[in-house]
C-alpha cells in the first residue's frame, strides 16, 4: 500500500494549499531507507558484567526444541496512536493520499511473548508498562500458553518494571508463587536489547502489521491480532545462529582482560 504526504504551501496569490507527494515516485527514490547504515543498537566497551549476561542469554539460545521447558522471548515497545484530522482519499490508479495534519489520541503499549523455536507470539496491548501490566502478561504465559510446561525460560530485559512480587499485587499469593516456580527468568544486559528475540519481532510487527497512523486501542488491538494470526498460521520462526562460541571470537573486544 502506498501512502503520499501532504504538505501545506503558501501560492503566489497568498492563498494555502495542499501538496500531496507520492510516496515511491521516482523523484523520491534517492531518500530511500537505507537500514544497513542505521545503528539500531549500542554495543558497550568491555565488560564482565556485560559478557556474562550476554553468554547466559546465548547459552538459553542453544537449547533444543522442548515443550515442557519452552523458551519464551518478551519485551514492550510504545505506540503513539494517532487519528486522521482529515479523511484520506484514493485517486483513480489506486493511490492512497494521506494528509499530513494529524491528532494525538494518547499511548499505548505493546508487549509481545515469542517462542521463537516454535514460530509462536502472542501480542498484547496495555495502557501503560508499569510492572502491573508486566505482572498480567507473565500470568498469561503462565496460564494461558504453556499451562502443561514443567518449566518456562523467559528471556527479557532487566527494567525495573520487570518484579516479580508484582504478581502478588494482582492475585492471590498461592498462585504467584506457583507461577514463578515454574518460571526461570534470564536479563540481557544493559546495552544488550538485541539479544532477546522478541525486540525482533517486534520490529517485524511495526513495518508489517500496524499501520502509521493508529487512531484507537481498539484499532491497534485488531491490526495486531491480524498479524498474529497470520505469523503464528505459518508458524514463522526465527532461527537465530550466533553463539556464545561466535561472541567470543565476534566480540572479543568486549571482553575483559585476564588480570595477572
């Protein structure tokens, strides 16, 4: 789907207007994203703290395929939503013209649990990302997708929402602490986000399945639910092949030096 930006200009006989600009015309084609020179994360200097999360997420990785001890990945990422001031149009090829004045509707949050040996995610939407909000999403992979689990590895990043005792705030202490036997979790390190499989998935989810503009939760929700099911219907995984081994050669520089 193509979308064009409108932008406002002022004409010679001092009246506005309306300049829509194709998005993907040929005159465009020279600004395209070039990601491979985008820095998309930060890798720190030397650190032992650094190296050994890092080689404790990546041994997780090397695991086999098992059911009863799935592996889950599960991070959160904002979204702004966003509704249209002015309604889109459509001209006679099937271009979609966009206006650039919008309206802010608030943020919501996306959480997102991917079990990337399995080809399986499960997306939420919450209000904010406060450990409460955290606390029913570890519940719900808890309880709802891997009920039967003996064990289940949840590999996320190490913010201070992320607290276990806030399972305590949302429901009797019997069952938090049911829950968190059964849960062992792994931090990346700081720094160290793109180590956990779901910020891919993330990612995937806001080029493929949302659109840039989302004007309600209730929007949102649904665009994200489309996508799920189509990824989890083809059961997409993600293969991820760098190794403690590969860090350790890769990523020699970040690794501390023997004191005598």
């Amino acid at each position: 789907m193509e979308f064009a930006l409108a932008r406002r200009n002022i004409r010679g006989d001092g009246r506005s207007g309306f300049d829509f600009t194709r998005v993907g015309a040929a005159d465009t084609k020279k600004n395209e994203l070039k990601p491979w020179q985008v820095k998309e994360w930060v890798i720190p200097t030397a650190d032992a703290d650094y190296v050994c999360a890092m080689e404790a997420v990546l041994d997780v990785y090397e695991r086999p395929y098992d059911a009863n001890n799935p592996v889950v990945g599960l991070d959160e990422s904002p979204k702004q939503l966003i509704s249209q001031v002015r309604e889109t149009f459509t001209d006679s090829k099937g271009i979609i013209y966009q206006d650039y004045e919008y309206k802010r509707e608030g943020v919501a949050d996306i959480y997102v649990a991917c079990e990337a040996l399995a080809g399986r995610r499960e997306i939420f939407v919450k209000d904010n990302h406060n450990r409460l909000s955290w606390a029913e999403v570890v519940w719900h992979i808890a309880e709802e997708m891997y009920p039967e689990a003996e064990k289940i590895t949840i590999v996320q990043d190490n913010l201070a929402a992320h607290k276990p005792s806030a399972l305590y705030e949302i429901m009797p202490a019997e069952q938090a602490r049911r829950i968190l036997r059964r849960i062992e979790f792994v931090h990346t390190p700081k720094h160290g986000s793109w180590l956990n499989v779901a910020e891919i998935e993330i990612g995937l989810l806001k080029r493929l399945g949302i659109a840039d503009r989302v004007g309600s939760r209730e929007e949102l929700e649904n665009q994200t639910q489309s996508y799920q099911k189509k990824r989890n219907a083809k059961q997409v995984k993600i293969d991820w092949q760098f190794t403690t081994a590969d860090a350790r050669v890769k990523l020699k520089r970040l690794y501390p030096s023997m004191k005598s």
